[in-house]
C-alpha cells in the first residue's frame, strides 16, 4: 500500500500535466469564474488514480489520459435508434459538439433551452447558479474530480429549464462522426416547482466522453432522465448525474448501457427537501473486453424521503461489471425509506460482478435494506421452458429479458420501457 | 405411442446412484397408464429421463414416441413431438408473463412443426377460454409463471398448458399432490376433456384417489427403478388397502 501523501503527490501531479496541456476555453465572467473554481478543485484533489479506494473496481487512466484513444464507429445497419419513435424536442450533439443543424429550433413551451457556448457570453442568472454548484457539493465525501474537469473544461451542453410541463420530452441525442474524439459536455437542469421535465439521452457521444449533467428539482416538480448510452464498443467514458431533490419533489432516472470498454457512470442525489424521492436504475448488457461501472451515493438529508436503487448487469465472456452504491442517511432524515438491489446474470465463468454496497446511517427510525446477487441462469427455468417447447435460445433470451425486467420497470412510462425492451430483445437475439 | 424398453438411468454427476433399473412399458394411443410406487422408487427421474432433463445418464434401453428416439432429441424437440410433462413441482419464473410464455411456447412448437403461428388476437381467444374451464382469471394469465400461485393454482396452470399445447403423449407427475377435494375434480375435469382416442396419459400419483377422478386402463407398481407389478385399475385399490409393503416383498422374496 502506497502511504497517502505519496498517493496525494502523484494524483497532483499528474492533474499539473493535464492542466499545463490545456487553456481554459473563453467566456463571460461568469462562466470564467467558475471554470476557475473548478480548475483548483482539480489541483487540489488531483487526478483519480486506481489506488484511490473508490477507484479500487475500475482503472480510471483511460479517462484521465491527456488523449484519449480511437474507437471505431458501431455499424447499427439500419436499426433506427432509440427513441426514434417518439414526439420530441430533438438536441443533437456530433462528437459532443452541438448541431442546430439537425436539431429543432430550441423552443418548446415551458422550457427555456440555451446551448451553454451561448450562455457564456451572456448571463443567465439561473445558470450561473447551478453551473459548477452541485458538482462542487458532490466532491465530498469522495473526490470526483473527473466532474470538476468538466465544469473547468467543457465549452458544450444545453442549459434548461422548465417552467411548466412540456408536451414532449427533451431529447438529448450524441452521435460520433470521428473515431478520435475526446468529449466534454455539461448540462444544468432546472426543474421549477410544480413543473413536469422529461429528458431523453441516447447515443454513444464519443470516442472518450467526459459528461456532467447538474439538475436542481425544485418543490413539487418531477424529473424523469431516460438514457440509452449507444452500442460502440471501444469507447470510454464517465457520465456524472448530480442531483439535488427539493421538497415533495420527484427524481426517477434509468440508465441503458451496451458495450463499451469502459463506462463509468457516477450519480451523486441530495434529498433536500422533506418528502422527496429518488429512483435511480440501470440495465446492461456487456460482452467481452466490457467495462461497466455504476457508482451511486444517494444523501437523505431530509425526513420522510424515500429513495430506490435497482441495478442489473448481464455480463459474458470477460466483461466485468462494477456496482458502488452508498445510502447515507443523515441524522435529521427521519422516516427514510432506503432499497437498493444490484444484480448480476453472468451468463459464462469468466465474467465478472463486483459489488459494493454501503449504508450509512445515523437517524433512529428508519428503514434500509440492500441485497446484492449474482449467478447464472437457473437450469430449472431454462429446462421448465425448453420442456414446454421453447428452443434453448430463446429460452435464455427470454430469462436474461426478464432478468432485467425490474430495472426497465423503474421507468415510468411504459412506452420508453417497451421501446428499450424491444431494442434489446433485438440486440441479444443478433448476438446470440 | 410410447415405448420404453429396459431404461436404466443413473445419477450423471454420480454413477453409484443408479435410479432406473430396467423399466419397460408400453402405451397405446387413447390409453392411460397410471404409475404408482412408494417415495424415491424413480417415478420423477423417469419423467425427468423422458423429457430430456440434464443430470441424468442412460445406460441402457430406449425410449420412443411413435417410432421417433425420444432420448436423441433436445427437450424442445421432445415437445414439438408432442411430448408433455406437467411438473411435479412447476418452476417459477419471475419476469415473464405467464400469457407470453404460453404464446412463445405455442408458437414456437408450431414452427417446429412447420404450421403457421398463431396470431396474438386467436390465440387470446383460445386461451381464454381453456382458462375458464380450470377457473384461471384473468389476473393469474398475467401474472409471471407461477410466481405467487399457490400449490393447486401451479397445478391448474399446469393443465392449462397441457391444454394448449394439446400433446399427444401427456405425462402427469405427482399432479394430485398439495390438491382439496374441489382443486382435484377440477385438474381430473381438465384431463378428462383432454381424453381422446389419439392422446395418451402416463399419470404418477402417490395415492389412488386421484384414479378415482382419471381411471386408468393400466396400473404399474414402480419399486426401487423397476416395475414389480402390472395390472388393472384393481391394482390401485389394492395399494390402497395394503400399501406397497406387500408388493414390495413379493417382489423381492
Ligand atoms: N438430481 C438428483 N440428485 C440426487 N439424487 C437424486 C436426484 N434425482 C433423483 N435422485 C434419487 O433417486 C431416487 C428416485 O427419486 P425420484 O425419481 O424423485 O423418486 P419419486 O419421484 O418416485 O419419489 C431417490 O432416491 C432420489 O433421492
Ligand atoms: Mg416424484
């Protein structure tokens, strides 16, 4: 074991490298103040490192690299991607850079919607007050300071927010047109009280991606954040979701990740505010040289809120998959309801699950539960259906979609939970 | 219809343990043939061997369902054939909808077999109405696969199955176990209306009630993996009176 300040030096170290390669894009003073901010978090906690404890399952190099490496671009042969179905505000991204050219007039009724280059020049009060903020709260208890880059670095990202309940989602969509690019883009979120937000996310970004999406949902309001991370194989990236939840508000996010090298996804959610909720799912589907991280602390810092985590990974043929999820409930968070579950379906000896689960509690009356499984497909389930006539494939697709059934369950609206599930089913029956 | 001939199985994960010890039985299309015996004499394992479970090792004999090798073929394949095996004890299956596993199950035995599968709309209506003769609502077709189903409702969705997938040779393990009286008339009313020249049963109970309800044509007494007695539905009352004990000491004198 390395002693922690020779760790400290090193991770400092490396993070003067980074920042020495790279000028601090231009903006109003606003947005120069809290790149700043940001650029000295990095400094001080310096780069993650794998002999860091919360990067003990998952290398972090590739992502903390001064380049990123190639990743070739994923053939979807005609397949329409997710969501395609749907009536939306279509946002797209190339590369993590934003096209108005593809995208729709970024005007929906009850949604403000500026693309964060804009933003920078100007000042949208709003923004200005969430931009960095969440992300500098979650730097504590552990450093995150893949996020703090971002706040310092990134110069793409939409600003939204909604003041009342839209016809249609928000639908965020990330293709790539070069193997080569190295993405950062940063959203905030505001969701007004009482307002309804839905936003979409789908695409694989990039070929290395760094994202933040910072989201304030204030008294009474709802949020559902749906998010289908692309299918390209050899791409990295970490993916922060911070979230703080008012008052009676309402968070539900569910996450679909296939493939990829490595895909970090970090969650950090605050309940603020007294009867509030966070729902927070994933499922994926990972094969090969797969690298699948799903890292969550969920705060309850006020009483009578009620949090949910449910995760599901299938992993075949080397993949490995990665669950760190914290419940930490403070004192004054009274009437907490805590779940957590995270599953593995290891669908061959050589895949790997590696689960993390902590509880934190120092309130007296509250009610926490987590479980963490991992196994194999049960050959009584499989003989059962093979006995009724169902051929041997398909009889295991149909155990691994039921696998994951509770985690696309957590979506509220069934016709995105279908439309995933469909997508899926696709997916696994051409991979066989 | 199905031919067993001297079937010896053992135990694949251990060859010490040799369950089947030379089974052989014959049954001829519209018959039914009930096997009877004491706990562990093989009933299960014989069932298990016939639907092509894993685990099991055959050594010795055959098995064949109208000419074809029965111990050849994959589970699926068995079942496509028109084999049926109604559990001892039905698997639970959390996710999927117990609706959707019957219509995958129907359809994909029909492309099997090279028919045309049936539409969503056809098969509704056909399911409906076998699940009203077992008094299956609504809610239970929902429902996942026997997930929550207590022990007789397992047993109804059980004939339920039977009943759609409409088998020639229909195998019934233990189905009388964990029924009342009314649950029993119910799954034997299901069997009966099944009943036809074409179809044939091998029904396993434990006890002769359920004989009462499904009347054999042929009664077998299975002792320790091998068939020791073999007669008519007479046979069953007297296991019933007597116990196996008897049997068992003629047998092995
Ligand atoms: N998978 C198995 N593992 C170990 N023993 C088994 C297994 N299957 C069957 N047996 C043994 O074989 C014998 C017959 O079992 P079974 O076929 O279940 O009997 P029955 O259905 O007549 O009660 C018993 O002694 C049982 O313990
Ligand atoms: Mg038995």
């Amino acid at each position: 074991m390395m002693p922690r300040a020779k760790l400290k030096a090193q991770k400092r170290d490396a993070a003067e490298v980074l920042l020495k390669s790279r000028a601090v894009p231009a903006g109003g003073a606003w947005i120069t103040k809290a790149r700043q901010a940001a650029l000295s978090r990095v400094s001080e906690m310096g780069l993650p490192n794998k002999r860091d404890e919360y990067w003990r399952y998952t290398d972090p190099r590739r992502l903390t690299d001064s380049e990123g490496q190639a990743a070739r671009l994923h053939d979807s042969q005609g397949e329409l991607p997710v969501f395609d179905r749907f009536d939306r505000l279509k946002v797209v991204f190339v590369d993590g850079v934003f096209d108005p050219a593809q995208s729709d007039p970024l005007a929906l009724e009850g949604v403000e919607i500026v693309p964060l280059a804009e933003a920078a020049q100007t000042d949208l009060h709003w923004a200005r007050d969430l931009y960095g903020t969440l992300e500098a709260r979650a730097q504590s208890p552990v450093e995150r300071a893949l996020a703090s880059l971002n706040t310092a670095y990134a110069t793409e990202g939409m600003l939204i927010r909604v003041t009342g309940k839209p016809t249609k989602p928000i639908s965020l969509i990330y293709q790539r047109s070069s193997e080569q690019a190295d993405a950062m883009v940063h959203h905030v979120v505001r969701v007004e009280a009482g307002a309804v937000a839905t936003i979409l996310e789908n695409g694989p970004m990039a070929a290395r991606f760094n994202q933040v999406m910072e989201v304030e949902i204030a008294e009474g309001a709802t949020f559902h954040h749906i998010r289908a991370q692309g299918r390209d194989h050899e791409r990295a990236g970490a993916a922060h979701l911070f979230v703080r939840v008012g008052v009676d508000a309402q968070l539900k996010s569910f996450t679909l990740t296939a493939n990829g090298a490595l895909i970090r996804n970090e969650a950090v959610i605050w309940l603020d505010g007294a009867d509030g909720s966070a729902h927070i799912a994933g499922a994926t589907v990972g094969d090969g040289a797969f690298h699948h991280d799903d890292t969550v602390f969920i705060n309850h810092a006020a009483p009578r809120c009620e949090s949910r985590q449910v995760f599901k990974k299938v992993l075949r043929s080397g993949a490995v998959g990665v669950f760190q999820g914290k419940i930490l409930v403070d004192q004054i968070a009274q009437l907490t309801d805590g779940y957590q579950i995270s599953q593995s379906l290891l669908l061959n000896e050589d895949a790997q699950f590696l689960a993390k689960p902590e509880l934190e509690i120092y309130a007296d009356d509250v009610k926490c539960s987590h479980g963490s499984t991992s196994g194999e497909i049960d050959p009584h389930q499989l003989f059962y259906l093979r006995a009724r006539g169902i051929p041997e494939d398909q009889a295991k697709l149909l155990l691994v979609l039921s696998f994951l059934a509770e985690a696309l369950d957590e979506i509220a609206d069934t016709a995105y939970a279908e439309d995933l599930r469909e997508r899926l089913e696709a997916w696994l029956r051409r991979r066989g | 219809m199905l031919e067993i001939k001297n079937l010896h199985a053992e135990l694949e994960e251990d060859s010490e343990v040799k369950i089947l010890k030379g089974v052989s039985l014959s049954i001829k299309p519209g018959e039914v043939h009930a096997i009877m015996g004491p706990n562990g004499s093989g009933k299960s394992t014989l069932s298990y061997v016939l639907s092509g479970r894993d685990g099991y090792e055959v050594t010795e004999g055959s098995a064949t369902l109208d000419g074809a090798d029965l111990l050849e073929m994959d589970p699926e394949e068995r079942a496509a054939a028109g084999l049926f095996l109604a559990f001892q004890y039905p698997v639970e299956i959390p996710g999927v909808g117990n609706m959707t596993f019957l219509r995958t199950a129907v359809n994909a035995q029909r492309k099997a077999r090279g028919e045309e599968e049936l539409s969503a709309g056809d098969f509704l209506k056909v399911i409906r109405a076998k699940a009203k003769d077992l008094q299956i609502d609504a809610d239970m077709l929902k429902r996942p696969v026997n997930v929550g189903f207590s022990g007789g409702e397992k047993k109804r969705n059980e004939i339920l199955q039977m009943a759609m997938l409409e088998p020639k040779m229909c195998i019934l393990d233990e189905t009388d176990s964990g029924l009342d009286v009314d649950a029993m008339k119910l799954v034997s009313d299901g069997v009966n209306a099944l009943r036809d020249a074409g179809r044939s049963f091998l029904v396993i109970t434990h006890y002769q009630r359920l004989l009462d309800h499904i009347v054999p044509d042929v009664v077998h007494i299975l002792s320790e993996g091998r068939i020791i007695k073999t007669g008519g539905p007479e046979l069953a009352l007297e296991v019933e009176r007597n116990g196996y004990a008897d049997l068992m000491a003629e047998a092995n004198p």
